[in-house]
C-alpha cells in the first residue's frame, strides 16, 4: 500500500495537444485511488507562487478535445534558480503535497531533476509537439502537429499548384526534424530539410527541381524544419538558379493548438495513468517514456541520457526516395 | 434560340476555392445545352500560347471537392498588352470560340473589358477570396478562406491562451477586410485592424489591452488584414507598453487552399451556370455578380463602378462592440 | 433612453451550432449598454422552474467556437399549458426582468407567441439547423451543418467510388430540404430528394443511373432528406431494379453538433446584438429575421405567416441539371 | 541482384485510408529499382479479368491525400474457387509478371496463401481500418477511421449534453475493439462494448449511469462496437431503467473514407516500400506486419496463426478507470 496521500500535476513548457488527457488521467486515476490532487497553475511558476486549486472529476470532465492546457504553462525562469526551487519545496511541503507530476519537455525533465535535490519526488510525462524528448519515441502532441501541419501544406500545395510555383514550407522541429519528416512525406514534398541530416548540399535541391521541371513538372514542395536554414534565402536561390517562382510560408504557431488527434488523447490517458501507478508502487523521481511502442519508466537522471529518439533512418531514406 | 455554338472557360488571378464548382457548372451547362466547350489553362497567359484542352463531363466529375482550379492559373502580364490580346482573340476565332467565361477578381474583369475591344464577348464571373471585386457581395474563395483563417486562429488561441500571450495574427485581404473581420469576430478578436476603418490610432489598441489586463483577462487577440500595417512592429509595441508578451502569426498561402466548403460549392455552382444561361440570352460582356444575396449581371464596363461590396458598417460597429 | 433594465436569454428546441455567439452577443451587448442579464438553462422548462444563472462577460468568453449551447436546451411539453406559461411569467415578473430572448426555431417561436398573452415582451432569434422557420432566410446552425453532412458524404463518396457502389444517404430536413439541397450539390450528387419537390417518381431515379451506368459511370450518390421516402427501400429499389449495390448511410445526430462555421458565429453575432438594439428602442415582441441576406424584425404574431424561406427555384433546378 | 523484372499490385477488400499512399510508394520504389509496375484494378477481380493499367510516376503523384484508392477494390468470390485462381495466375504469367503485391486484410492474405499453390509470389500489405489482421499491430486505415470516429462523436456530444441525453452509439470493429476503444476513450465515454470484452453485463452500464445521474451528471455516453450488442435495444434498456431519453448514432460507411491522417499516410509509405524491399531480396509470399512499432515480415501461411494484434489489457482497463 503507497504511502500517497496527495500530489500535484503542472504543464510546463510549450504547451501541447494532449497534455489536457494526460492531466484528466492523472486526475481521474488518482482520486480513484484515494489520493487527493491539486493542479498547479503556469507550470514551476505557480508552484513558485503557490497559485493552485483543488481539481475534481468536475474539473477535467470533456477537456480531452481541448487543445492548450487548462493549468497553463510557462517557461519558468526563476525556477532555474535554486533560492525559488526550495521555496516552491517548502509550499508543497506546507501543503502536505507528497509528489508532483509533471507535463512538459527537455527543459520540464530539467527542473525535476534539479528538484529531486530538495527532495521532491517528481514524476516526469514527455509533452512537446516536437518530439525531441530524447529518452521517448513519443511525445504528446507530436501527432496533432504533425497532422495539423500536413493539412496545412495540403492547402498550401492547392495553391501552388494552381500557379505552377515552389513553396517553400518551414515547420516547427528546432532539434528534432520529426514534424518535418512526417509533415514533408505525407504531402509528397520534393525535398525534406532536417536538422539531422541536414548537411548543406543546396546544390543536390536544386538540381533535383531542375531535374523535374524538365520532365513536365510545374509544382515543386519543399519543407524545412525551423532554424536549420533560412527559408526565404532558400526561396530566392530556388528562384535565381532555377527561374520558378518560389514563396514562402511559417507555419509558425497553429502547430501548437487544435484539439488533439485520437493518438494524442489516447496516449495523453495512458502516460498520465501510468505515472499514478508508478507513484502508487512508490516509485521515484521517473521519468515516463515509450520505448517499442510501450510504456515504460527510467530514473530521471538517468532519461536525460537515453537515446531513443533518434531520427529514423529508413522513415528518411524513404523520404528521399519517394520524392519522385 | 442562341447562336453560341462553341465556349471556352479559364481561371485568372489569384486561385480561390469554389473556382472548380463553377467551371464544372459551366461545363455540365453548356454541354446539356449542346454547346461545345474548351479549357484554357493558366488562365489569359493560356489564351495567349492557345494551351487548351476540349473539356467533357468526365473531367469535371467529382471536382466540387478539389481545392485549387484544374484550369491553373496566373496573372498574365502580357494580357495588359494589346498585341498579345490580339493573338489571344484571334486564336479563339481561330477555333471558332464564340463567347470566353473568365472566372477571376478585378484584374480579370479588366481584362475582359479590354478584351471586349477585341470583339470577343465574355462573361466574367467573381473569384478572389479577398471578396474584394466591388461590384459583387461575394467572390468565390472567400467563406472558405474565412473559415481557414478561423480555424488557424482557434489554433493560434489555444497556444496563447495556455501561455498568457497576445498574439497578433496577420490575414490576408489587402483592399477589404472582410477576412480579417469574419476571422476576427469569428475568434472574439480583441481588436481588428482593417483597411476600410484603420485610422492609426494605435493608442486605443493598447488602452484595451492595458483595461482588459486589469480586469483580470490574461491573453490577448490582435487580427490584422495584411499590408494595413506591420505586425511584427504592432506586436513589439503592445510588448513595449503593456509589457505583455506578444507573438506575430502570419497566416499566408494556407488561406488560398483546401477543400472548399459547401457555400463556395453551391455558389461557384449557382454562377457557373448562370453564366451560361446568360449566354444562351444573348446576352454579351457580363459580369456575374450577387446583390442582396441574389444573382443578377451587370455590362462588364459599368461594373467597374458598382460599390456593392462596402465593407458593411453594422458588422464592423459590431466587432468592436463585442471586443469585451 | 429605453427602459429595460434586466432582460433573460434562453435557448429552446434542437440545439444549433451559432447559438452560443447569439447568446454571447445578447450578454456583451446587454452589459455594455447597462442592462443585467440572466441566463435561463433548458428552455422554456428553465423558465417554469426559475433554472437560472446570471451571466456576466467572463461566463461568454471565447464560447464562439463551441458547439451546442451552453445554456442547454428542450422541448418543453409544459410550456404548452397556460398555467406553466404563467408560472414562468410570474418568475419573470417576480425577478423583474423586463424582456426574455428567445433562440430556436418554430417552436420557440409559437411558445413566444403564447408568451405574450402573459404580458412577456419576448424577442425571438431564428435558430435550427434545418432553416425551417419559414419567414427567415437563415436560421444559425444550417451553415455548419450543411458543410458537416457534405464532408461525411465526401468520406461516404470516397468509400462508394472504391467499390462501384450506389450510396444512399439520409441527411436532417423533415420539412426543408436545404441540407440536402446544399450537402446534395456539393457533393455532386446524382438525384437530391426533398420535402419540397419530391412527388414519388422513383422512375427517373432508376432511369438516371441506368444511364449513367450505361455510360460506364461505376458509383452513384443519392441524397435523401429524412422523413420524406425510405432510405432502405430506396436502395433495394436501386438494387432491385440496376443490380447495383446500394447501402445506406443516416448522417444522424453528427450533423448538429461541432464547433460552428465563420458563417454561424458572424450571423449569431449579429442576430443577438440586434436583439438587444431592438429591445433597446423599446419594440416589443418582435422576431429577428433574414430577408435579402439583411437582418429585419417583424412582429411575432406576423412573424408566423411569412413565408421568406421557399426552397430556391433556381438551386433545384440547378441540381437536377449538374447531376450529370 | 534481384530477379524481380515487373511486379503488379492491387488493393481487396474494405478500402482503407493510406492504401494509396502504399501504392504509391509501390509504384515509386519499383520504378526507382528498374521494376516495371501495373495496377491491377478491383482487387482479385480484376487479376480474374485482368483489367489493368501501367502505372508510371504521373499517375501517382499527390495521391497521398486521396481517401478510398485508385486501384479500386472487391470483396471476390469467384477467387475463392481454384478454377478463376488459376486463370489470374495465368494472367500475371502471361504478362511477365514475377510478383503480386496485394494490400487488404485478412480475406486478402488468405487469396494470397491460396494463390501460393499457383506458384505466384504474393507479397501482402496490412490495411484494413479495423486493425483486425491478427499478426500485425497496425493496419492501414485506422488511424484515419479512429479519428473520424472520434470527431462524430465529439459533434454527437454537443448535442447530447445540451438535451441532457445519452447517446449510443456504433462505431466499426465487429472483429477487434480498437476503433470503439480508442474513438470511446478519446471522447471520455462512460462506457465502452467492445467483442473481446463483452460479457453481456448491461446491469453494470445502467448502474454506472444510475451512479453518475444521481451525482448530477446530465449526459451519458456509451460506444459499441457493430455485432456486438443491438444499439437501439440497449438504448431502449438505459431509457426504461434510468428514465434518461437516449438515442442511437449509428456512423457507418463515413469511417472508411477521408483524407488520411499523417500516420495513415507515413505507415502506408513505409510498408508499400518495405515490400519491394522484400522482393528486391528475392523473399517470397510474405506478410509486411508491424510488431513493437517496427517493421517485420513473416511467411503468408505462418502469419495467419500469429496474434500480435490482441486487444490491449492496459488500455481496455485504462477505459473503464477513466469512464469516470
């Protein structure tokens, strides 16, 4: 029997479709059990401040098709401090909070492992859309993204089309080009920059538009995970060493929201149930990954070691293969 | 009985949703009224290189749901020239075309009164998703492109909302900004910057800001048509006074796209075969339009002066009313 | 200077997506005009049993994107009798408010009517998916789900022409045949059968697809409303008589809910602000209506015989001649 | 080196979403290997009659978002007898042909481990939205099909909780409970019958729903999957025990169809150029399966024995513990 009396949930980070089933799950799972749960308000942030409420079945009924995240989030620069990390201890302690669980990324995994030194057990959830949690194949909001991006370049690809132009696209995916990968191959995109494999060959796009253009083809799709290169430079060479017309889009934030795929639903319940079940075994200070398609859980200190995520190899060939 | 035997249809300007309800309602019309009837691609660029193709109902068939235009299409700059108009009326008397549908926004009207002079009798019919053909309540594209950019910033929303962000959303529209004011209200759009009504007063924008964040609000919606003002430095502004953070959306090319929705079917539909059935009449050089929600036409020259398409005052008082 | 000072909204009959811009319009332009409001829960049964709360800015905020209606709704077979219509005329008077806001369709309407004998200044909004109330143009709630029963007959379609089928499809519209009408052309429908037109020539139905069948078409598409022949023995019929599999699909229930169009929430908009301008220049018992796609008000009792909202001659027509 | 000179494939069965992302990538992998490549339409039919056609890159180029498939499909009887088996493998000999790839479910893997004994290679693709071809854990299609289910649900939730009704209603699956489990979970169903779980325990739904009522819950929902239970009987049984009106949604064909969802269209790509893999290597007669989220194959006749493709224990109890 777990000594769990009460925890707490907070979103953290960029905010993603899903973590609003997982905070469901972590609800409903807990007071299934017995254990009382308070939702922390802007992630560390209102732990900081102690800006909380009691959450009920009431509260997270039907918030499985919102998109966002009902506790809000934040990227808490103060918690990065350790004068606010113990002060955020101390108000979960004066409130006999036994654990906190934690929705969030890279930078949520972080501050968790940080806090285990002021003896707070924290249980982690992978949530960003861009997938770049590295210890988990999955991260909440990954599939909404990724479908709302495709649909996207679906629209953009209408139009470009239409004109017999090159669009140039650039998705979300700073470090991971998983949005990218899977947002490019689903709409047929005739090149794929990822930050991966991305190693400078503008010549090889090029010429592979070039190649097209003499077999008849009129419309050319490229999708470029952000910050690896610059779109609209890339937009204007297309155009000088080619002479089609090239235009770009940001997709920019309609990646973040919507309501959320079945998957990410699906998957939101799972991970949040699990992490109740794994404070119910007394377990702590995990992290929640998916490995294999299953749920499993590592020490967080260890997570921030794992590599599971790592770009698919044969998920890219593929996509330079079927760039016809 | 008209004397119409033969017609061709093109597509011009910007590509807008609904485009291919009409061209197949032109097509199944003419053919059931026994008319033969020629495709023109890429719009008068088309008319001019004579790149045509014969069109039978097959290939219309179960286009209502193709975003796009099958036809293709572009803005020709060499139709502002009389001799390549010249070419273009000589290759429909060529193949004996007795009569041209343009289906476009106000560069195709244009053109088609300059075609007039050319002695070829055509019949243009309103597409821009801009709604910004003066003559006509509504143009083919735009209930569809009011409902993309909806949906892009219930998107954006949901991620600024999460965060406690305002976000400044840049929409397409120009001359009139009926995107930016259905998308706006549509959203609960804070303010709505529009070319017919913005007066620069900047001042008012932040007050709202500044009185809703007193009151306790926490997230923040500026919808902006584009090239009405910069985005980018309206966003640092409200960052500036306010101290809220604010993040620049820009919608693009996404608006253009997609599947259109059951108005921009039926009313591409409605017009397409009104076109012809104003050909059957005998009639000559007229521009299909909508009034009061009915279809009528007007003689293309005089349509250039009709002001139907204000933007409408209730509707506008309205958004700035319900800006609570 | 008006003399309302409190007034109550309610929603009653089938829910319709737009009722809750309609019923945020009512409170934001109420309370920047001065006036309370209260917001009566299902219908006419909450005004019987004084089911209230009152609303306030923060209770209508960012609710234009949710289907349903936040305020529920009912048939209420009480309000049939006087002696509920007084007891919910004595919770009016004895909370003092001044005039109630009624959002539905015909129903509401007579309820409304019956109202007035008991000295309730009621204001009636046209809202049902079905645009049956007959002296208004639009109704909320037909634009999305017009678009909502044309995308699931896409999917249907997609299914139909993958396996040579006959589809059959039953949408909402007992007595007006719009969503079939409009769900029916956007989808390239071969025969449309509404209240309005049909006169049971199953006939020319069969003729059509022995036709087209003739033709070396595969795949067929009948859109039928409800209520006004057999789905099922229409496609046994098909079956029957062309030895083409026919299944049939009942869109059902989905064609009421999800979250409104662009349209729906700007018409929603406008009718609950203009409710309020009405009450505000001290008419009374006035119903909100569309004529002309501009938005008017008659006299409730008036209200009942006119007849604005014929099924469109011209779109019929159209129909049966793009069913190539 | 591989032998392989020309491959022909085909899609049997119900359609799915994603088959034609799989044909495509068929269709692109073999010809960037020197393979030449025909379709084959209508599923084993057409090998019976060989109606066929040469796909070339042209043909499948943004195809990717196209729901039902290109190729057509059938559900064969006559391939069940040997006499037409033997006339489609004399087809595909007189044509040159060295492989079949044929992308369906299970009736489509046991046409392939029959057609063995014909001496033709057949390499089976997994695509059924039921995701009921026991060996693999995914098949193409129900990703889309899931999501789709979901959003109807979601609309049908609308106005279920604004009438304070329940709603049953039947989803696709008579074989696996996936789509009911996943589309129930993702809209917090209140409980979900599905035909490896089902014991007949109604009393058990109607006292959840007794439970919640008397909590104040006003809105049910149950999800069945079709063959397990009668909808309409059940919901007959929730309205005499509990006295709550309920009412049947029953979705039908528009969970085959629509554009496929990013997974559909990745999983489709992946495995379509898995298969030339396979071939390329000179395997024959096997099935492509996904196990642990990675790609497999395994021999046609021991794929029918292997069950990888059980219904999930953690997820299925995870509905009931969430059906809060």
């Amino acid at each position: 029997m777990s000594d769990i009396r009460k925890i707490a949930v907070l979103t953290s980070g960029g905010d993603a479709p899903g973590m609003n089933s997982a905070v469901r799950a972590v609800v409903v799972s807990a007071i299934n059990s017995g254990i009382e749960i308070v939702g922390v308000m802007r992630g560390y942030e209102g732990l900081i401040d102690w800006e909380t409420q009691p959450l009920g079945l009431a509260d997270v009924r039907n918030i499985n098709n919102q998109g966002g995240t009902i506790l809000f989030t934040s990227r808490s620069e103060r918690f990065l401090q350790k004068k606010y990390r113990e002060q955020a201890a101390k108000n979960l302690r004066d409130h006999d909070v036994d654990a906190l669980v934690a929705i969030g990324g890279d930078g949520t995994l972080r501050g968790a492992i940080a806090f285990q030194n002021e003896g707070i057990n924290t249980i982690c959830i992978p949530g960003t859309i861009d997938r770049d949690v590295a210890c988990s194949e999955y991260t909440l909001g990954f599939d909404t993204a990724a479908n709302t991006a495709m649909e996207a370049i679906d629209r953009i690809r209408d139009s470009s089309v239409s004109h017999g132009r090159c669009s140039v696209v650039e998705v979300m995916g700073r470090k991971r080009g998983y949005i990218a990968l899977w947002a490019g191959m689903a709409t047929s995109a005739d090149a794929i920059i990822i930050p991966e494999k991305w190693d400078g060959d503008y010549d090889s796009i090029i010429d592979t538009i070039k190649a097209k253009h003499a077999d008849g083809r009129n419309s050319y799709l490229v999708v470029v995970a952000e910050g690896v290169t610059d779109a609209p430079e890339l937009a204007q060479m297309i155009l000088d060493k080619t002479g089609i017309e090239s235009r770009v889009s940001v997709l920019g934030y309609i990646q973040r929201g919507g309501q959320p795929t079945a998957k990410d639903r699906m998957y939101g319940s799972l991970m949040g149930a699990y992490a109740v079940d794994v404070l119910k075994k007394d377990k702590a200070n995990r992290m929640i990954a998916i490995k294999n398609d299953i749920l499993i859980d590592y020490d967080i200190k260890e997570a921030i070691d794992i590599q599971n995520n790592q770009i698919d190899s044969f998920q890219y060939e593929l996509s330079k293969l079927l760039a016809e």
